[in-house]
C-alpha cells in the first residue's frame, strides 16, 4: 500500500515556488500494550483526579498551568495559546543551503518523505537534481500544527526529504558530560583498536542486516499464549566480563575473530597523520 499524504506545502526560494507533499517516512515498530485488570481481565481506563478537591474531574473542567514556582502556577487559556501560534502558512521557506557533514544529526528529530503535488513535476526535478549535483541540502523555516520548525530538505533516492529540527538552544551542551579527557592512553593501544575497528569495517551502512529481535520475541510469545500454549519466557544469556586490562581485551578480540574467520582478514592498521578537525559547531545552549 503507498504511503499516506499529511498535508501539502509549497518550498519557495527566490522566485521559485514549487508545490509538494508530505508523506510520513519512518513508523516506530513497537509493540503496544492495553492495561488490564489482572482479575477479570477488563481494559483499564485512565481518569483525570484532583487530589485537593479528592474527587474525579472532567476534562472539561481543565486549564492549562505554567509551574513558575514551586506549586505556583500561572493559568493560560487555549484562545491565548492559538493567538501566539505561528501564521497558518504552507510555505517551506528555504533561508539557506549548507553542506550536509557540516550539520551535526543530534540536530535531526524527524523525517518526511517530499513528492512532488500537481503541477510542480518538473520544478522538483530541478530542484533535486542541482541539490545533487552541488552536494547541499537546505535550511528552511517552515509551521506545523502552529508551531514554527525549522527544517532541512536533502535530495536522496532521486527525490527529495524533510526533516524536522531541534534549534540550537534544545540542544544540551555536550561539554557538561565528562568524555574521559583525562585517560591515558598506553603504547600500542591504538593501533591494536584499530585493527579491530579495520575487522569490522564495512564500505557501507546496510539497514536490512538489523532487526528488532526483542519485537520479535515478544511477537512470538504473543503469538504462542493466543495460540493457547503454555509458555516460560527465558531472554538470552549475555555473559559479560569485566574489563580489567584494556589491551588484554583488544588482544582477546583480534584473536577470536581471526580463530572464528570473521570478516576480512585484520591487516596492520596503517600510520597516518592525524585529520585536522572540522571546525567545532556552534555551542548550543543547555536546554533548560
């Protein structure tokens, strides 16, 4: 079955304006469970309960609060909350384009599949291909369901994506976690995680390798008590050692994957300068 359509829009920059739609193009693949109750097996339903008044309250009788102090709230109504939401526009508003490797992917929340709509056929073409040919994407702003997002629009798999943002003060500050700089490194070290890293080198990234095997799990069991079997869930045993010496532990897994014949053969890490470092991103702000 094709994918669904959420809604349309039109990418405009310059004077070019070109109509598309918005497709959904990942779906969680979870499993979702009802709450029962474990003795007569009814479904549970959730209500909404104020323990000032000690009673059950409708949801009519709700507002929205900003806790602006402990237990201090200051109430907002939803006409107040419409009144700031950004213009309803179906505009993608490009500002810039940019190389891909310069934006950081921690940047990325969701993706959508662009095609394009009636009459924008050959424009999206255009706009695909020269984003190709440059190697660019675009930075564009762009409101969904009333809030303003700012986006990126990338050509891949001849067409083109979308996706949404988080803006740079949503981002916490990776400087605030300890990244072990204070470790030493011993003599060969390195090189031996190097050559490990070369055993399991792969030229490409190949999605259909991986699976959710938990999902998968679960959906059998699940499959089983339908199919009224008795069953004992038992997960897989991981045996995990405690790393005490980290070049014994290098030196222990080159060793089984060469008895196992893994892969490719290890080769010799080669000795190489060092890359010199991209410049570093724009510090974002810790999210609050």
């Amino acid at each position: 079955m094709p994918p669904h359509s959420i809604g349309s829009g039109t990418i405009s920059f310059g004077l070019v304006s070109i109509p598309v739609r918005m497709y959904t193009a990942a779906a969680s693949g979870g499993v979702a469970f009802n709450l029962l109750h474990a003795r007569c097996g009814g479904r549970i339903k959730q209500q909404t309960f104020c323990p000032t008044c000690n009673e059950v309250v409708d949801r009519g009788q709700l507002v929205k609060g900003y806790e602006f102090s402990k237990d201090q709230y200051v109430r907002l109504s939803d006409d107040e909350l419409k009144s700031l939401e950004g213009e309803v526009s179906k505009i993608i508003d490009i500002e810039e384009f940019v190389p891909l490797p310069s934006v950081d992917p921690i940047y990325f929340e969701k993706t959508y599949y662009l095609g394009p709509d009636k009459g924008g056929e050959k424009a999206y073409r255009l706009l695909a291909d020269a984003m190709t040919k440059t190697d660019r994407v675009a930075l564009a702003k762009f409101v969904m369901r009333g809030k303003e997002s700012l986006v990126l629009i990338r050509p891949a798999q001849h067409g083109l994506m979308l996706h949404t943002m988080y803006f740079a003060d949503e981002v916490r500050d990776f400087g605030e976690i300890d990244r072990g700089q204070s470790a030493k490194i011993k003599p060969g070290e390195l090189e031996l995680a190097l050559q490990l890293i070369d055993g399991l080198a792969s030229d490409e990234f190949e999605p259909e390798k991986y699976r959710d095997e938990y999902r998968h799990r679960v959906l059998d069991l699940i499959n089983q008590k339908v199919e009224g079997k008795e069953v004992t869930a038992v997960g897989p045993q991981v045996q995990r050692a405690q790393v005490i010496d980290l070049m014994e532990a290098l030196k222990e897994s080159l060793a089984k994957r060469v008895a196992s014949g893994e892969k490719k053969p290890l080769a010799k890490a080669k000795r190489s300068e060092p890359a010199a470092p991209a410049a570093p991103a724009k510090k974002a702000a810790a999210k609050r």
